[in-house]
C-alpha cells in the first residue's frame, strides 16, 4: 500500500474511532499506526524542490522563459488584429521612407527655386520700393540698400547696409531717429510690395526725429492713407499739426479722438481735438456751452464755487484769446511750423491800431494778475452775463479778422522802372 492510502486509511480509521469515542462506545476498529517517517522525507524532498524552484526565478533561463509567456499570451490576445497590426507597420515605415527622400531629393531644388524667383519677382521689387523710401523720409545722409543676406529653407532673409561701406555696423553709425526712418522705409516697402491694404497703426512714430524727418514721416503717412487706413497714437501737438498740415495740402480727410483721463479712470475718448489744439472759435464754442449749462444755477452758487469757476472760465478765455492770434497768424506762420508762407505776408496787413487795442484790452481784462489793472475781472464778483460778454467779444474779433483775411487781395508787383 503506498503512502497515499495509508495516511488516508489512518484518517478514516481515526475519524471513525473518534465519533465512537464521542458517542461513549468501545471504538470498533484499532488504531493504526501512521507512516510519520516517510511524511517526513517527503516533505524534506519537497521543501528542497521548492528552494531549487524559487532560487531558479532569478536566472536568466527562467526569466526568459517568463518572457516568452508573456509574448504568447500577447500574440493569442492579438491575434485577430494580427493582420491589420502588420499592415500599419508596413504602411507607416514606407510613408518615412518617402519623407526622408522627399526632404533629400527636394529641400536644396525648392530653396534654389526660391532664391530664383524672389531675386526676379521680389528681391528687387523690394530694394526698389526701400531706396524710394528712405528717399521720401529725407535719409539722404547716409546712404543706405536692402541687401539679401541669404536663403535658408525656402525662406529670403534681408539686412540694411550702408552702400558705400556694407560691412559696418549700420547700428553703430545711425542715429536713434535714423534708426526708426530705416524701420519706417523697410516696415512701408515691405507693405506697398505685397499689394495688401489692411489698416496700420502707429505710437508715436516721430519719438526721436528731428523736425526734417517728422515732416517727411507725417507726408508719407498722409500719403498712405489715400491706399488703407491709418491710424497714429500721439501725444506730441507738433507732429499731430504736421498731420494735419500734410492733410489740408493733400486734401486728406483726417479724423481726431482724443484719449483722456477722468479723475484716476483713463481711457475715456472724445471726437475731438485736445483743448490745446483747438482754434479759438472751436474753444470759445466750448466756453459758451459751458455757461448756457450753469446759467440758472450761477447765481444761486455759493462764492467760493462762483469764484473758482470763473477763475477757470477767465483763464479758458485768455488761453483762447492767445489761440485767436496763432490762428490769425496761421496763415503765414502755422503753429509748431518752420515754414514761412511769404506770399500771404499780406494777410497779415489787415491788422488795425484797434485790433491791437482789443487784444490789449482784452489781455488786462484777463491777466493772470488779478490785481495787475483796475480794468481786471475779479473772479470773486464777475457776474454771468460778464463772462457771456467776454466770449462775445472773442467771438466778435475773430469772426471779423477771418473776414477780412478772406477779402484781402495780394497787392500787384510791377518790376516797372
């Protein structure tokens, strides 16, 4: 009987023996002696296999073997997909292989390709438009080209260098306001080149130009604003009056919105002109509306806000007695201009002792001194309709000089002997 049957027979036996045992009887069979030794060689032989079966899960033979298992397991998984796994693998490697001889065969013939056509359609469509206008921006200084510097990937890149020595550092030898004249002239070229007409905008696009460059910068974007919209941020009232001198010559419709601030809060817009670029019937306009809103609450301020608001209302109103006499001269000399127009000399002609003598009057009566002449308002006791007369009288004055500007004749010259 092998060992199996006996330990199995020794259990039944004893189980047997037991239930009797438990029941209170003699136990009906004799207990049969159980085969200990050879239990305990077997498991000897197995705790011994056992440390052989684990030590050999670290070898290389196992591990590959694990691996191998798991690659079948992998591939019975797999295996309906098998097919459509090895087309996409054949499918892809021919698409690198198609690139890879695509960018050889073709990268060298395309960047020469290119190079060809943009030196006969752009290169020097471009270095043309750049010499024209670097011409219109008076950079006759130094004279300066657009070079091609090289083709790289199908791509043209160009450099601005001096033509008689290319080799200098132009950074080195321009000015800060050449420098943005030669930014100008290659942004402008670039844009009248590629025939597009979207709108452009400009900050600021006289920091740094002396008044030569500003008056060639204004008259090339009057200019350009007859192909596209342009649109210039300034904060300098000399360049925006070169704008608009360069309109009103080219006939150029020109629109002002001024941005300004509201206490802290900026960024609130108004269609007009700043107050310090207005004529003085445009100011005096302001100024009359001003006191039509207050006229039935004036009298019923207290004094110290009577006062304070006309102190501001008699300075408004001297600033634009100033402005009347720019605006009179303005036909000869406009302001922030270094052009005398010698042939409307005579405009100024039309000049009387009077007008002289109601600019001075008109000067006492709102000087800065308030207690400079008898003749000055004081803003303390300066009624309504005072300050309503005031701006009548600006009104008056100008509407009568423009008058007789218009009406003035240019006297005849005879080089008679």
């Amino acid at each position: 009987m092998n060992l199996s049957a006996q330990i199995r027979r020794t259990v039944t036996i004893s189980a047997w023996r037991l239930r009797a045992l438990i029941a209170g009887k003699a136990a009906p069979i004799p207990a049969f002696a159980f085969a200990d030794g050879d239990c305990a060689a077997i498991d000897k032989r197995l705790s011994q296999r056992i440390s052989q079966l684990s030590s050999d899960q670290k070898s290389p033979e196992w591990l590959a073997l694990l691996k191998e298992h798991r690659e079948l397991k992998d591939r019975h998984a797999l295996s309906s997909l098998i097919e459509d796994i090895k087309a996409e693998v054949t499918r892809r490697s021919e698409i690198a292989k198609l690139e890879t001889a695509a960018n050889d065969a073709n990268k060298r013939p395309i960047t020469n390709k290119n190079k060809e056509l943009s030196d006969k359609l752009v290169t020097n469509a471009l270095r043309g438009r750049f010499a024209r206008e670097v011409g219109k921006l008076k950079l006759s200084r130094m004279p300066v080209e657009l070079r091609k510097v090289k083709d790289s990937s199908a791509i043209s890149y160009f450099q601005v260098a001096l033509v008689e020595k290319p080799a200098e550092p132009i950074g080195e030898i321009l000015s800060e306001g050449e420098h943005r004249c030669i930014a100008l002239a290659a942004f402008l070229a670039e844009l009248v080149t590629s025939r597009r007409y979207s709108g452009i905008v400009f900050d600021d696009p006289m920091s740094s130009l002396d008044h030569i460059h500003r008056k060639a910068v204004a008259a090339r974007l009057v200019e350009e604003a007859a192909h596209r919209q342009v649109i210039v941020f300034t904060h300098d009232l000399s360049f925006l009056y070169e704008l608009r001198r360069e309109a009103e010559a080219k006939s150029q419709s020109i629109h002002y919105q001024t941005v300004h601030r509201r206490g802290e809060k900026p960024g609130f817009i108004e269609g007009e002109l700043p107050n310090k670029a207005r004529s003085a019937l445009q100011l005096a306009n302001i100024l009359r509306s001003e006191l039509k809103t207050v006229k039935h609450e004036f009298d019923k301020w207290p004094e110290v806000r009577r006062a304070v608001f006309s102190k501001g209302m008699i300075e408004q109103t001297r600033e634009a007695w100033d402005q009347a006499i720019a605006d009179f001269i303005y036909p000869v000399l406009g302001r922030f201009d270094n052009q005398i127009k010698g042939g409307s000399l005579y405009k100024l002609a039309v000049l009387q002792d009077n007008d002289v003598m109601s600019i001075t009057e008109a000067r006492k009566r709102l000087s800065e001194d308030l207690h400079g002449s008898a003749q000055t308002l004081n803003p303390a006791g300066v009624t309504h309709a005072q300050l309503v007369h005031e701006v009548k009288k600006l009104e008056d004055w100008v509407h009568d000089i423009e008058a007789r500007q218009k009406a003035a004749k240019a006297p005849a010259i005879s080089y008679a002997s």
